[in-house]
C-alpha cells in the first residue's frame, strides 16, 4: 500500500511538473490577444484641439480607406501647448473602460505626410476612482509616450512598461505615491497626438492603425496560480508525512528538515518576487515604487530632514541615436554604479524614468545635499565611460519642508532640475520654497 501511494503521488508530482512546463511556454510562446484600433468602424473615434483650452488650432478627422488623416493647423494664441488629437474611445456599454493591463506591447501606425523635427504624442488614458472623477477629463491619467522619427521607424514598437506619467499631472492632482507609475486597469481612450514642440503651421498626421498586444493572462496572475498550486501541493505532503511520522518515528528528524527546507525555499522565493517589484531590473536601484516609503517616512515631521536630489543625464537622447541602445543601456548601468559608490549607505538612489534617476538624502539638511550633488557632478564629470563618452548631468536639489506633500516636495526638485538643465546643463541648482510659492 505504502509503495502504491508513493507511486500515486510520484504520479500527481510528474502531471504538475508537466503542466507547469506547458502553461509556461504557453505563457512565453503561445498566442497573444489583440486589440486593433482604425479598422473597426464599431470603436467611437473623436477629434480634438486646442480650442476647448482657450487656443486657437483647429483639427478635422477624414477617412481615406483604411486610414485616417488627422489635418491640423497650429495657430499660436495664449494657450502655450498646442496641438491636434485622433481619440479612440474604448468606454463600453456600462460606461467602463477596457482592462490592458495584460497587454505589454503597442505597434503604432502613425506618421506625419512630411518628416518634422517634433514627434507624435501617444498615451493612452485610464481611469482610477482613487483619483479621477468621470465627470473631469482632466483626472485621467495619462499614460504617455513621445515618438520620434516617425518616417525611419514605422510602425513603431512600444513597450508599454516604457510609457511615463507626466510629472506635472502628478503635482497637478496631488496624486498619492502609490499611484505615481503607469496604469492600464480602465483604458478609456487611446490618443495620438501632435508632439509636444509642435511649431505653427499646417501638418498632416496620417493614423493606419493601432495594435495592442497582450497575453490571455498576466505574468503575476500566472506565476501566483502555479505558486498556489505548488504551495498547496506541499500542503498535501506536509499532512501526509506527518501521517507517517506517526508511523514511523525513527525518520521524523530527516522528514522534518525536508519540510523546513521547502518552507524556506517557498519564503526565499517570496523575497526574490518582492525584490524583483520595488527594483530596476536594467540597473538594479530602486524603481519608484520602491522609493515611495521614504516619503511617507518623513510626512508631518516638525523638522523633516530628507532631501531630494534630482539628477538628469546631459543629452542622453544623442547616445541612443548615435551609439545605438546597447551603449545607452551600459551607460545607464555605470551611471547608477557611480552613484552608488559616491553616495552614503542611507541615501538611497532610483531610477525615476528614462534617463533620470532621484537620490534620497533621509537626515539630510539643504546645504549638505548641495555639497552631495557637487560631488556626483564632479565625479561623473571624470569618470571613464563606454566609448570613451563624455558624460555630465543635471542636478535640482530641494529639502523637505514642515507638512509639505510628497508630490509638492517631488515637484520643487524637478522645477530645480529643469533650472539647472535650462541653465546650460552640468550645474547644481537648488529650489527656494518661498520663491517657488510666489
């Protein structure tokens, strides 16, 4: 009996294996989900401009075949950010909108009659009720990438982990820390815009399509299932071997450690999955959501003393064109090591986006962080590069004011860095809470 239940389990262990090893290859190679945009005359398509913010641009929307042609005529006015819009509109019957987070990967087709030197706005624009109002358009969020060289690179590919949320919506809605990064929960629209130094003139944008890929089910949902299955799995053993340890106590130590060990296997996993979500997987520092804490850390202290220092590559952009991505990645990876190696074991140092990395400085006072953010300057300034590359950066240093918000505290940095980065590059500079409230 004894060796026919061990046979059975050996059995069920195999089957498990083996559909393990089926859902995922499935999950990696197996067929993907799309959503195509502009060549479904069911999906709601809306033109928009500038008029309905005080400007003076005006859009109109033609189909010609399977194509839409987006002309637009940028006329300057007091509204400084013009532009032209297509809009498709992904609210269904119930008034909800459509969940990508599954997908990964958006393949546009769009590009202007004649090559421009301003690029093409896609972003795609999802609603969260822990901070948009359906009756605000303008509590969306918007998930946003700019696309550039539209004639060289068509259609072009986005990773839609790549999309960035602009910092001004954040600072602008006050938006919690946990939300900070992209979301595709409730996409309600898909736009595709004029880019964002779009110059006054005539232009005509030309939209084919728009594919969004994805997978039946997410990577996390998948790997939680098998997990589950797993951890029930050695559930089931764990109560039989305690079964038979009643029956045979001489082999109750050994048993024991087997179960400890699978025990700590299941916890090491746990902290490795933890890790793999607050990390950059590119440079290995901290993403965002790992870097919201120490925020929360500091809010209502009488004298908080966390700095923040924001730091921007100096035309980063021209190393991706120039040298290729590859180039761009390892400068990327030597940057975030020589922060790490000049900075104090408490600050802690994020990637923020692109190029753009934040050094929190907890205990930190103004005049310090300066003196910090000098010395990164220099440091990067003579450090040796791929390619024998020159390489400075940009810094906006800001200190932590008594009950000021994150997304203020976050938003003064950032106002310091583009200072800095409009000041000729290369340079400290620092926000002035009094002049910044003025």
């Amino acid at each position: 009996m004894t060796i026919q239940h061990d046979l059975l389990k050996a059995r069920l262990l195999g089957l498990l294996i083996v559909v393990t090893l089926i859902a995922l290859a499935f999950q990696n190679f197996g067929p993907e989900k799309q959503l195509v945009l502009g060549q479904d005359d069911n999906i709601h398509v809306e033109v928009i401009d500038d008029r309905n913010n005080g400007g003076k641009s005006i859009a109109t929307l033609k189909r010609d075949g399977e194509s839409f042609i987006l002309n637009c005529e940028i006329i300057p006015s007091d509204y400084q950010w013009p532009y032209c819009e297509i809009s498709f509109i992904l609210i269904d019957a119930k008034g909800r909108g459509i969940d990508l987070s599954n997908h990964h990967q958006a393949t546009v087709w769009a590009k202007y009659s004649t090559p421009q030197d301003f690029g093409v706005r896609f972003q795609l624009v999802n609603f969260n009720k822990a901070y948009s109002d359906i009756k605000d358009a303008k509590t969306l969020k918007y998930n946003a990438i700019e696309l550039f060289n539209t004639h060289e690179r068509y259609p072009q590919v986005i990773q839609m982990h790549h999309m960035q949320v602009p910092t001004w919506w954040l600072s602008q809605g006050r938006i919690p820390p946990e939300y900070w990064g992209p979301e595709f929960n409730e996409v309600r629209g898909v736009q595709i815009s004029t880019g964002e130094h779009v110059k006054p003139g005539v232009y005509q944008l030309i939209i084919d399509r728009v594919e969004i890929s994805g997978k039946y089910i997410s990577d996390r949902t998948l790997y939680f299932s098998l997990l589950c299955v797993w951890t029930l799995l050695a559930l089931a053993f764990f109560v039989d071997t305690l079964r038979k340890t009643k029956r045979e106590l001489h082999n109750n130590q050994q048993r024991q450690k087997q179960l400890e060990d699978l025990n700590n296997l299941l916890n090491q996993e746990h902290q490795q999955l933890e890790e793999r979500l607050t990390r950059d997987p590119l440079t290995g520092v901290l993403n965002r959501d790992g870097l919201a804490p120490v925020f929360n850390q500091n809010v209502g202290d009488a004298t908080p003393q966390l700095s923040l220092i924001f730091i921007d590559i100096d035309h980063f952009k021209n190393i991706n064109d120039t040298y290729g991505h590859n180039v761009g990645d390892q400068v990327l990876l030597a940057f975030s090591q020589a922060l790490s190696e000049n900075t104090r074991t408490q600050d802690l140092i994020a990637r923020w986006g692109g190029e753009e990395f934040v050094l929190a400085c907890p205990d930190t006072a103004m005049e310090n962080a300066v003196g910090l953010a000098e010395k990164l300057r220099r440091c990067i300034e003579e450090n040796d590069w791929p390619k024998a590359l020159r390489v400075t950066a940009s810094f906006g240093v800001a200190q932590m004011q008594k009950n000021e918000s994150p997304t203020d505290f976050i938003a003064r940095a950032d106002r310091a860095l583009y200072v800095a980065k409009a000041q000729g590059r290369n340079c400290v500079r620092t926000s002035n809470p009094s002049a910044d409230n003025n």
